[in-house]
C-alpha cells in the first residue's frame, strides 16, 4: 500500500483463498478501509460454491498487466508467480467424472496411493505432501494420458518476464512467522471468523477449493461438535506453520533468482 501511495498502481491479489467471496476474515484479506485507501483488484470476485484454478488466475490478471496502472502483485500462493512469469501448460480442462473419481477417492484413502498412479517425472516435479498438487497430477494423467510434467515441459512464454518485474520475496523466519501466525488466528476469531464459518456451515462442501482455507475445517468441525474451541485453534495453528513450512520449500526452489529481504 506504502509503494502504491507513493508510486501509484493497483494491489493485485495473487493468494488462492483470497479471491473467494465467501471468506473474508479467515483470509486476511484486506479490509473496506484499506480498499477505500488503494486500488485493490481480484479479492473475493469468486463465489466460494465455484471452483477457480491458476489458469483462471492467469486470465483474470491479464488486463490489468496491460491496463494504465502499474500491477502491483502481492500474495503467497507460488504457483500463482511462477505460472505469470514462467509460463502455465495449456492442459485441457478436467472433466467433472475425472474430478469426482479424484475426489472419492482422496476421501477414502487419502493422497499418498495416487502418487503410485503417476510417472516418475511428474513424482520428481510435484510437492509430494500436497494432497492438492497431486491429486491435480493425477487428474491430468486420467484425464490426458500424459503426465503433468510433460505438459510443463510444453509450457509456452510468460505473461509477464522476470526481466520486465521487480522482484521481492520477504523471507520470513520460521520462529517470527510463527509466533505472528498464532496469534493472527486468535485475532480472526475475535474479528469474526468464526460466524463466517457459521455462514459456510449450511452448503459446507470440503472438497470445494474454497474450503482449503486455513482455519476453515478445524471451525467447521467445532461447529458440528467434533472438536472443542480450543481443539479447532490449535488444529488451525498446526496447519498455518505446515502451510508456511511448504511456502519456504516453494520459495527456495523456484524463486531463488528473486530479490530477497530478510525478515529477522
């Protein structure tokens, strides 16, 4: 917000749970005063009954790389950066059988069985603990006949070259981003987080990219009388420092050409 004020250019949105409308609070994403402050664009624009990929990412961001306004694209969801300045594989879209046998199935069993339906190329590319990420592969797979590293190894330019950017990774370390991560949770439940969950709880579908959001579960299970309060906090907790501990892995893997400043 600092940079736009000073600069000028819209805030672009490029983290997975923000753009769904159905989760403000649990989010973070940015508040009515801050929107009233600076352009913001591509937060809350998709209903959380949809779905919503890194393609559909990529289409949606494409007028404001070319509008009068400087982007200004902010978010921590890798992929998202990677496939604007990398280029994203023009694979065909998932039929809704494929996508249904994926879920069924991740539901009774879990992610770790389809990595023994994938090639070992895509096996060596993928985040192997991301259920997300492989059941995508292993959509790809059926639904193609070629694995997902193949048709990375097909991806066609960049919407947006490193070499037309400037980069900048805040590399946060693990014991700060921690301790601020609790706490940020504790402040979305007394922010309201938990009547957004309220709000989720009658249509609450788990496998709808909208449900992915951090927090959202473990409120959904205190709701419907799984877990305590306490449980669900502490669940949330657990699963933002895994999320984070992956988002360093992705960092340090693809980013590694990125300025980097050093958060102590």
């Amino acid at each position: 917000m600092e940079i736009a004020a000073r600069q000028g250019g819209v805030i672009i949105n490029a983290d997975a749970l923000q753009v769904f409308a159905n989760w403000h609070v649990l989010t973070a994403r940015p508040s009515p005063q801050e929107i009233a402050l600076t352009p913001h664009a591509l937060y809350g624009h998709v209903p959380g009954s949809q779905g919503y990929s890194v393609g559909h990412w990529l289409r949606d961001v494409v007028p404001f790389l070319n509008g009068e306004q400087r982007p200004i694209i902010v978010g921590g969801t890798g992929l998202y950066f990677t496939a604007l300045t990398e280029g994203l594989a023009d694979i065909p879209d998932i039929p809704k059988a494929i996508r249904q046998q994926a879920d069924t199935r991740i539901q009774a069993e879990g992610h770790r069985p389809m990595l023994d339906d994938l090639d070992p190329a895509t096996t060596g590319r993928i985040d192997t603990n991301n259920p997300v990420r492989v059941q995508r592969a292993w959509e790809v797979l059926q639904a193609t006949g070629r694995g997902l590293a193949a048709w990375q190894d097909d991806t066609p330019a960049p919407l947006l070259a490193l070499d037309n950017a400037e980069t900048i990774l805040i590399d946060a370390a693990r014991d700060w981003l921690a301790e601020r991560a609790d706490r940020r949770f504790d402040l979305m439940l007394q922010n309201g987080a938990l009547d957004e969950a309220r709000a989720n709880l009658a249509d609450w579908d788990p496998m709808r990219p909208s449900s992915k959001a951090i927090g959202a579960p473990e409120l959904i299970a205190y709701l419907t009388g799984k877990m305590s309060l306490e449980q669900a906090g502490d669940s949330a907790k657990t699963a933002t420092r895994r999320y984070a501990k992956r988002q360093r892995t992705w960092f340090r893997a693809r980013m590694k050409t990125w300025n980097r400043i050093a958060r102590p």
